[in-house]
C-alpha cells in the first residue's frame, strides 16, 4: 500500500462512522500548496459551507496556501460561515490524514471560532 491508499483506507472507515451517525461533518482536504475545508449535510449530498486558500480574499491575506497561518485563517473562516448557516455542532472528518500540522491548526482555529466537535 502506498501513502494514499492508506490514506483513503481510513477515510473510508470514519466516513462509514458518520454516515451510520447521520451527522453534520467539517470535512478537510490539504493538498501541498492549498488546505479546503467544507461542511456537509447528515444525508451526505449537500455542501453548507465551505472555505479554502484557493479565494480570491484569502490569498490576499495569505500568500502561500501551504502553511499553518493558511490553515488557521481557513478554520476561523469556515466556523464564520457555519454560524452563519445556523449549525454550531459538527463531526470532524479528517479524510485519512493525520491529525497534526495543518489540519490540526484548522480544527483549532474552527473551535476557537465558536464550532463544537
């Protein structure tokens, strides 16, 4: 197995949990140069939310996508949103990766922003 086989073989182990849950999730995909962030309805088929390095406002702030400060501006940005949208609680979904670096500076800088998870 390659990193990315593993990868998505744990995705698909929490995504499976979450399904079974019917939960509201903050999915995370990083890539090397942009970290995405997206908050998707219990039935799976809507996405209610969403922010990531890739806007046209966030490059203004941040340069480079790829780093811990992108990540925590991406978190505080995706827990604006949600709130706007009404929804405080979500589930965490990771998609595989670790949580460490900049998934982890995401996470804390959605639950700084008034996120529960």
């Amino acid at each position: 197995m390659n990193k990315k086989v593993s990868r998505l073989r744990r995705a698909r182990k929490t995504r499976a949990k979450l399904a079974e849950l019917k939960a509201v999730r903050l999915t995370v995909y990083r890539s090397n140069s942009h970290i995405y962030a997206q908050i998707i309805s219990g039935c799976g088929a809507r996405v209610l939310a969403a922010a990531s390095t890739v806007e046209k406002d966030v490059r203004a702030q941040v340069p480079n996508g790829g780093n811990k400060a992108a990540a925590e501006l991406v978190g505080k940005l995706i827990a604006e949103r949600a709130k706007a949208a009404g929804i405080e609680t979500v589930a965490f979904d990771r998609a595989g990766f670790l949580f460490h670096g900049r998934v982890k500076t995401l996470a804390e800088a959605a639950r700084e922003g008034g996120l529960k998870f």
